[in-house]
C-alpha cells in the first residue's frame, strides 16, 4: 500500500472518532508530515475550521463537531462552556453562531467566545458524547453571567425537573469561583433561594435523589426538601400533615458528635409537635418497600381526623 491511502485512512479513523474533526497535532502523532498535511489541505480532502482543525472531506458538520472543533481550536485543557454546554447538558437550546469555550490562559480564537480564567478545576469538568464541557453545577454558575435571570430559572428548573439539579455541587462550584467579577454568582444564589420557596424537590445528595424516586415508585406525594422548619433545614417535610424524614447517609453522619446532633435534632422536632422519620442509606437503598411502607403509615396517621 502507498503512503498516500495509509495517510487516509489514518485521517478517516481519527475523524470518524470525533465527529468528523481533525487536529494537525493528531495527524502529526499518528505520523503524517507536516507535507503530508498541507498537500490534502491544499486538494480540499482537509478543510480549514480554525487554526490546526480541519473537517475531513467537508464542512457540513454536526452541531457536536462544530463545537468540538471550537474546543479543539481553543487549545489543551480548553471546554465547551456557558450556553453551549447547558445545551450539550440538555437544560437549553442554543444555535448560535459562536461557540463559549472556557479556558485557563491567553488564547484567541476566531468565532469562538473564549472565557479566560485562571484556572480550571477538574472538579468542574466533565466530558459529553466525547466532548469536554463544564459540569452541570458549573454550568448553571457560568450561564448566570450570560443570560437574564428568568432564563437562568428556567434552566433551573429544567435541572430539577430532570433530576440534575445537585444544589450541593452548585454550592461547591460557587465557592471555586469566589471573587470573579459580574453578578451571576449572587443571581444563582437567588435562582436557587426561589426555587426552595416555591416547594420545588431541590435535592443535595445522591441519597436524596434515591428517597424522591422511591416516593414516585411507591406512588407517593414528594415533600418539600432541604427545607426549614422550627430554626434548622430538614431533609424531607411534608407541610400538610407535620411529617419530617431525615436521611442519614454515612458520610456526613458517622461520627459520634454526628450521631448525638440527629438525635437531639429528632427530639427538638418531636418536642414540636412533628412527626420524624429518620432513614439511612441502606434502607433507602436495600429496602425501599420498607421505607415506603413507614412513610405511607405515618402520613396516613398524621392525617387522620383526631377526636
């Protein structure tokens, strides 16, 4: 076989991976020369996107291509960020014409909306259908700086309504971007406060999320969460009937101090006339049938006409 078809086929193999989008560092390490490059750039077979990415054969990309390639564009480290990533992420549609990309230095790129920070913490990175993008929890943080407020609730609302709304790594990401100029830090906090004052099942925890969907499973009502009553936040409260459900998962309550804390918790809210639950992780997890059976009996207790 001649050089020419083994180049090809290299090309072919490594656009058919990422959606059509070629980087010349790629050609370069799979062993094409840099004439090699510039010849099929030259006859068309390589389309110039950006600087160093080109399209393989033509240029009618999918929107996951272009959006690689702006990534690609951007540089080593570099994400797909802010109203792109919320669409990537499913929370918003987004057909602009330029692409935000988040990246911790100096670079520019043409058509590209690049965000410069100084740093990008693996925390806050994530990768969709192959392509680097900021996670959910800073992406909501992000878009707060881009789009008004009743866009940035909306998108939090789709968050929640698709369970990806983790107000605990919100939270975590907003502490990362800690002394970055704008509003939108302040405009999330908001976002979020409204949303718990409307009821909304906001969760923080993987264990919260389990609880919710074994409430929908066993066909019963979803409670508030993370709400707060009688001076502390409580897991799960169910305003009509007085019941509160603490779920103990055993990271944040394995120590003694932890344990004596739920305790005198449980007595001051029984002492107030609630009725409380406390669940940990493995009945959530290991006996749902149970947990739903306490849970119905309690209610249908509390709600039961006394006299």
């Amino acid at each position: 076989m001649g050089g020419r078809i083994n180049a090809d086929r290299v090309i072919a193999r490594l656009a058919a991976r990422h959606y059509g989008v070629v980087v010349r560092w790629q050609l370069f390490d799979a062993g094409l020369t840099a004439r090699m490059i510039d010849r099929r750039v030259a006859s068309g077979r390589l389309l110039p996107l950006h600087r160093g990415v080109y399209a393989v054969g033509h240029d009618r990309l999918t929107r996951d291509g272009h959006w690689l390639a702006a990534v690609l564009a951007a540089g080593p480290g570099a994400v797909l960020s802010h109203r792109e990533a919320a669409a990537l992420h499913g929370l918003r549609p987004s057909s602009r014409p330029t692409v935000d990309v988040t990246v911790a230095g100096q670079r520019r790129v043409r058509g590209v909306q690049v965000h410069r920070v100084g740093r990008l913490d693996a925390a806050d990175v994530t990768a969709v259908a192959g392509i680097p993008v900021t996670t959910v929890a800073r992406t909501l943080v992000d878009l707060a700086d881009v789009v008004p407020p009743q866009a940035l609730r909306k998108v939090l609302d789709e968050a929640e309504r698709s369970h990806r709304l983790d107000v605990r790594a919100v939270e975590a990401a907003l502490e990362r971007t800690r002394g970055r100029a704008g509003g939108g830090r302040e405009r999330v906090r908001s976002a979020l406060a409204e949303l718990a004052a409307t009821g909304t099942t906001v969760t923080r925890s993987d264990l919260e999320d389990r609880f919710l969907a074994l409430l929908d499973a066993h066909g019963l009502p979803r409670p508030l969460t993370n709400h707060w009553i009688e001076t502390m936040e409580v897991d799960a409260y169910w305003s009509a009937t007085n019941v509160v459900v603490e779920l103990d998962g055993w990271g944040p309550h394995r120590t003694r101090r932890a344990f004596q804390d739920d305790r005198e918790r449980s007595a001051e809210l029984t002492a107030a006339g609630y009725t409380v639950l406390r669940f940990a992780y493995e009945h959530v997890v290991r006996r749902p049938a149970w947990v739903a059976a306490q849970v119905r009996r309690v209610l249908a207790q509390a709600a039961a006409p006394t006299g």
